[in-house]
C-alpha cells in the first residue's frame, strides 16, 4: 500500500494522474537544467595588457639597450687609452673668481664706515642721565630714611640688636631725666603763678580800700 501513487488533490482516475504528474515533474526537471542564471558568478576574464604590461618592459629594455652602448664605448675608450698611454694632462689649475665680489667688497667698505661713523657719535654724545647725580640722591635719600624711621637701619640682624639695645636703654634714662625736669619746671611754674595771682588780689583790695 505505500508504494501505491497518492495524489496530492483528489482525482477520479489515479492512473491518468500520476502520468501527468510524472510528464510535469520530468519538464520541471529539464526546465532546471536548461535555465541561464540571472547572476553572473563567473571569474572575470583576464586581459593580458594589464598583467604583462608591455610598455614597461619596452622601456626596461630600451634602458638597458642604452647602458649596454654606453658601456661598450667607455671599454672601448679605456682600451684605446691604455694602447696609446694618454698624454693628456687631467689637472685642473683653474681658481673661482667671483663675478661680483668688487660689488660687493665696495659694499661691505661703506657697511664699516657707516658703522665707524655710528661708533663715533655715540661715543662722543653726551649722557642725557647723570648716574653720578643718582648715587648722590640715593645717598641723601637714604639719610632721610634713617632720620624719620622709627627703627635704625638692618636692626633685625643679630649684631645690630645689642646697639639697639644699649640705644634703648639710653633713650629711655634720658626720657626719664628729660620728665623729671619737665615737672619741676611745671611745679615751680605753677608757684609763680599762684604768688602772682595772690599779689595781684592784694594790689587790687588795696586800691580799693583807698579808693573808698
């Protein structure tokens, strides 16, 4: 029963049937085999002028042809030079002169003198700046500065301290001293003007007593 033909849609005659699906298959197949494709997966064709390259070669040979001639007439020189010994001198005494170098000499001679000349008169200005005067006001400024500074020059330095010191203390006796005075002069000031004051009231209650 399974070797029996089975056809795919129902059919009233399996025998007919099965020789046209026979008949279609057998076209379908030579359909296949006679079929041109629609993409060309050939290898491309191969062009001999792209991978000989003809020109190059020529021009290859062409140079070569021309090194071969040009050494075939220098062997023949050398043989010729060396059967009749040459007697041609092959030193050179010819020295490089300049075409322009007296040009350039005259210039370089007016370079110089200008240079001189430039030296000259700068040697022979006069400063517009006298540096001497600046020392002197650098020397008087720093005077001043050690008149109005509250603390003598480089006092922070260990060997300058002990004067300091020793100027301190001196100022301050001398203050002390200067103080002292200061107040008896005010005290006996204030003396005088009381006994002046006193002498005046008097002078003035006796005029008025006489007055009277």
């Amino acid at each position: 029963m399974h070797r029996t033909f089975k056809p795919i849609l129902p059919t009233h005659n399996k025998l007919l049937q099965q020789r046209w699906d026979n008949a279609y298959y057998e076209e379908h197949r030579r359909r296949l085999a006679s079929a041109a494709p629609t993409i060309d997966s050939k290898t491309p064709r191969t062009y001999m002028h792209l991978h000989m390259k003809l020109k190059r070669l020529q021009a290859d040979e062409e140079r070569l042809a021309t090194v071969e001639r040009d050494n075939r007439i220098l062997l023949g020189k050398m043989s010729t030079i060396m059967k009749k010994q040459g007697v041609i001198d092959n030193q050179n005494s010819y020295e490089y002169k300049s075409l322009n170098r007296e040009k350039r000499l005259r210039e370089l001679l007016v370079v110089a003198k200008e240079n001189e000349q430039i030296a000259k008169r700068i040697s022979n200005k006069k400063p517009l700046y006298d540096h001497e005067q600046w020392d002197r006001d650098w020397v008087a400024n720093q005077q001043y500065m050690d008149q109005i500074a509250a603390y003598p020059k480089d006092w922070w330095k260990p060997e300058n301290q002990s004067r300091s010191l020793s100027a301190n203390v001196k100022g301050r006796s001398k203050s002390a001293s200067y103080s002292s005075r200061s107040q008896v002069t005010s005290g006996t000031k204030r003396s005088e003007s009381k006994a002046s004051r006193k002498s005046k009231a008097s002078g003035s209650r006796e005029r008025q007593r006489n007055w009277k």
